[in-house]
C-alpha cells in the first residue's frame, strides 16, 4: 500500500481524504486522533480547508469523516492533547499542533509493536 503522507510541500490542491490518513497512521486514542487531525488540517486538507488550528467543532467534524470513535467527552480532548504534549493552546479553545506533535504524526504513528 503506498504511504499517504508526504511532505506537506508535496501535496496537492485537492489534499488528502482524512479518511486515508486516519487508516495510514492507525491513530488508538482520541489524543492521537487529534494529533492527526491538527496535522491533516495544517498540511494535507484541501487547500481551502487549510487552517493552523484546531477547535473542538473541528475535531468533532473530522473524527466523525475519519469514522473514529468520538470520545465520551470530546470538550476535554483537545484539552488533554496539550497537556499531552502535542498542541500549543493559543486561547479562546484555539489549538496548534507543535513540533511534539508533528513529529508523532509524521515519525511515529502508526505505532509497531515494539514501540508499545
């Protein structure tokens, strides 16, 4: 199968489907899944879509289109993604995904065996 993601300077006008992402990166937890959301929506979205935050509306949006569980209390991921290590706060429920955060998404994820 070959890999979705490429640098962000490579992907085209019409981006990625989320969807494909979320089965590539085999996300296992909503803090992950939200990496990978404030990933996708920073560099694979259509370039329309494009955005640098995250809010909680749109990771609402895009875990349903990805078919990922939404969590129980879904107002606290974001919330915990950060305290996690992986998006910056920048206010009034607006987040940015760091360099912690990049990095899991384009390095790390999905996670092997070994890496558990």
């Amino acid at each position: 199968m070959p890999r979705v993601v490429a640098e962000p300077s490579i992907t085209t006008a019409t981006g990625v489907h989320i969807k494909a992402l979320k089965d590539e990166k085999q996300p296992k937890s909503a803090i992950e899944m939200a990496v990978v959301v404030a990933y996708y929506l920073s560099h694979l979205a259509p370039l329309a879509d494009r955005k640098e935050t995250i809010t909680l509306k749109d990771l609402e949006t895009q875990f349903k289109i990805a078919g990922f569980k939404l969590p129980k209390k879904p107002q606290f991921t974001l919330t915990n993604t950060k305290n996690a290590g992986y998006l910056d706060s920048l206010g009034a429920g607006a987040y940015k995904l760091n360099p912690v955060g990049y990095n899991l998404v384009v390095h790390s994820l999905p996670r092997h065996k070994s890496d558990a």
